[in-house]
C-alpha cells in the first residue's frame, strides 16, 4: 500500500503519520507529494535515510543519463 500509487492520499498520510516502519516505502511511490516526502524526511525511521540515498542517487543517475 505504502509504495501503490494509486493508494489514496489520506491513506499514505496516516502510513506517514503512524507507522514508522512504513516510511521508507512512501519514498518510493511516485504519487507522493513533496509535502509527504518532507514529513517522511523530517519524522525519519527505520529505513529512510537508506530509501532517500537510493532515490536522489537514481534522479543523479538519470541526469547523467539524460547529458549524455
């Protein structure tokens, strides 16, 4: 649920807000709002300094892609 895109805002909030061992898996669902990835980066938890290393790396791995 927590990395389903179509998974309902409200519902990705509560995950957000209740269950720490969840969060990681919000960075990966490409329907989270910039507004949810912050609370997420800001609330930690197991994981989520680990999920965003891997993400911001992906987006430089694309870049690099995307010049070449």
């Amino acid at each position: 649920m927590a990395c389903d895109p179509s998974t309902e805002p409200d519902v990705l909030w509560h995950i957000a807000r209740e269950a720490p061992e969840l969060r990681m898996w919000l960075i990966a669902n490409t329907a989270a709002t910039p507004e949810l990835l912050e609370f997420v980066a800001q609330a930690g938890g197991p994981g989520v300094k680990r999920a965003f290393d891997v993400l911001f790396e992906s987006m430089e791995d694309d870049a690099r892609t995307a010049a070449v």
